[in-house]
C-alpha cells in the first residue's frame, strides 16, 4: 500500500498467510529475523499523526472507539474520528489569531492613521469566542461519562432486593437471591447500559448490624462504596415501611441518591414518607413495574439536563483543561482590551492560541504524546 494513501501515510506492506496461529507465528519469526521490530503501542496512530493523516482528536478518537461502552459511547467516538472537535478547535484558532493579528497591527504601527476596530468592536469579537471555548469545555460532562461511565451502587437493608434489581438491569440472573437475609456478602460488580449511557453496577451487601465475621466485611465494604458512588439507589422494601428508618441520615442530604421502594406490586405495599427534596420511585424488581421511571430518574441526574441522544461533541479531561486556560487568558484580555494594555493583550492571546492549538495538535510536547499513544494496544 504506497503512501501517502495508507493509514500512517508511508508506504505499507500487509502479509498475509493461511492456516492457524503457528503458521502465523512462524512467518511473524521469520519476518523478525530479517530486521522487523514490534511495533510499540500506539505507533501506527502516532505515525499516522505525525505524517499529517489526522489530528491529536482524531488519534484520541481511535482509542476512544476500541474502548467504548455504548452506542452512544460509539456514535460520539466515530464524529471526533471523523474530525468534529478538530473542526470545531480550528475555527476557534483561526478567529484568535485573526483578533491577534489585529492586535499586532495597532502595535507596529501605533503612529500611523489606519482604520481599527473599535475596542467595543474587539471586546464583543472576545465574548463571541470566550462564550464558543465555554460551550465546547461544557461537554466534557458527556465525555466523561460515555468515556468512562457512571458508578451505580444498589444499598440497603437486607432483603430489600438489591440483587433482585441487579439481576433486572443486567437482564439475567448475575446475582442469587433467596428470601433469606443477607445473601450477598460481598460487592458485585456488572456492566450495563442506561439509556445509552455507560453504567458501572454494584450489588452491596445489606446494611445492618452484622455478627458474622464474614457478612461484617462485606457491610464495611458497603458503606465504603457507598461514600464513593456516582448515583446511589437506596432500596426500601414498601412493606415494611420501618425499613425507612435505617436509611443513614448523610445519604439523605446527597442529590445524588434514589430512595427505590420496591415490592410496589404487593398488595401489602404502604406509601413511603419522606419529604419532597427526597427522589423516590416506586417499583418492582420481580415484574419489571416502575423500572423505566426509575431509568428515568437515573438518566436525570447523569445529565442533569434534558438531553439528546444524537452528541455530536464530548471532550475529554485533555481537551477541557486546555480550553479552561483559554477561557482564563480570554478573560485576562477582555480586561485589558479595556485599559488598551496591547502588548498584554497579544501575550494572552498567543497563550490562548498554544492551548487551543495544544487541543489538535498545533503545538504539543512529545511528553503530552507519549502519554496519549501509551494509552493504545500493540497494533493500532
């Protein structure tokens, strides 16, 4: 495959052999043997970089494609491959140096009669890119979550049907349930998918005062996971309402919590009092009723905004520290754009041009890339 049309842009030869792995390792021996060297993890994508075929987001994308989680997950990894953020990045480059440009001119040529922008003019020319870099550093929330998912831990007392709601999530008995209490003595972790959305589950054991060794273990490791969640979902069996009262008062205070009254298909179900700040779903982990409702709660507080499905745009921790020093650097100039403080105005710019070029590729240390290629398999 000659370059510059291949992957990494240089020219590429493919061997191909039939038969099993041993006819496979013994052509890869023999091509070692004859000068070839492994590849190290990342190197193709870096080479593809490095020769011009994409950038920095783009070789980030294709990471983010191997290790994603969801559809949604997928979706947002294929439109940074096809080149969104990078798209998005260049147009906020391109109008800083514009504005620089415009700066460096009033410098060099301080004394003669030209026509300038008004500093009115130049400030509402930086708010339009301060209020673009904040609305594209506002997405790291999506990327983080389709990145890297969310933590979901299942609580409560014993025989509440933690397990059982698991099993209900996963759609397949993962965890055991029997109507004797304390079953699951220590933490279960699944995968799962809510709405799209990347779910990290975990099954605690019930939370009581436990004279088993073994079960005092698991309710310690409990409470420890339960100080670490993301979303917690507290669930109360609704016909034993007493069971209320054992929920700890510092879960009640944190927004991230949903009270689950589960069992709510049992004649014997009574309504739970709790006051109104307090999110409640009333469900049944045995017939599946009230569980979209509870998706819905859970999906809320993921986004904590009505959200789309079609993301277009989700940067990761990378992009979105770069672009808050920007956002810094922009402010830093608006105000002294009103002083008419050129020469400070143009430093600050050129910091906001290094880190939003640092976002593409631009400018970046070979630190920074080595850090994001070592993140690559051994073939990619």
């Amino acid at each position: 495959m000659p370059g510059p049309n291949s992957y990494t842009g240089e020219d590429v030869v493919e061997l191909q052999c039939h038969g099993g792995a041993f006819s496979s390792r013994r052509l890869l021996a023999a091509v070692l043997k004859n000068g070839a060297r492994h590849a190290e993890a990342g190197e193709f994508t870096r080479r593809a970089f490095i020769n011009g075929k994409m950038d920095l987001t783009q070789a980030e994308a294709v990471i983010d494609i191997i290790q994603a989680h969801s559809e949604m997950a997928l979706h947002v990894a294929n439109r940074q491959l096809d080149g969104s953020i990078g798209r998005k990045a260049n147009s906020l480059y391109d109008l800083a140096e514009h504005l620089l440009s415009e700066i460096e001119v009033r410098m060099d040529f301080v004394e003669e009669d030209l026509d300038f922008e008004s500093g009115r003019d130049l400030s509402n020319r930086l708010k339009g890119l301060l209020e673009e870099v904040q609305k594209l550093k506002e997405s790291k929330n999506e990327g983080e979550v389709l990145r890297h998912g969310i933590k979901v831990v299942l609580g409560g007392a014993p025989n509440a049907g933690k397990s059982s709601m698991m099993n209900l999530f996963l759609g397949r008995d993962r965890a055991i349930v029997t109507e004797i209490p304390g079953t699951t003595r220590d933490v279960l972790e699944e995968f799962a998918h809510v709405r799209g959305i990347p779910v990290r589950l975990f099954d605690t054991a019930g939370i009581r005062e436990a004279e088993d060794k073994v079960e005092k273990i698991g309710v310690d490791r409990s409470r420890s996971y339960l100080q670490e969640a993301q979303i917690i979902l507290w669930m109360v069996d609704s016909t034993n309402p007493e069971t209320l009262n054992e929920i700890p008062k510092e879960l009640l205070e944190r927004e991230e919590l949903i009270v689950v009254a589960n069992k709510c298909d049992d004649e014997n179900s009574k309504p739970l009092n709790l006051p109104e700040t307090v999110k409640t779903v009333k469900t049944s982990a045995l017939t599946g009723e009230g569980f979209d409702q509870l998706l819905d709660g859970i999906e809320s507080l993921v986004w904590k905004y009505p959200h789309s499905e079609d993301v277009d745009v989700a940067v990761n921790s990378r992009h979105a520290e770069l672009l808050e020093k920007a956002e810094s650097e922009l402010k830093e100039v608006l105000f002294a754009i009103e002083l008419e403080e050129w020469e400070i105005v143009a430093v600050a710019l050129r910091g906001v041009l290094h880190n939003i070029g640092s976002i593409t590729g631009k400018a970046v240390s070979p630190d920074i890339l080595d850090n994001i290629f070592s993140r690559f398999c051994i073939g990619k």
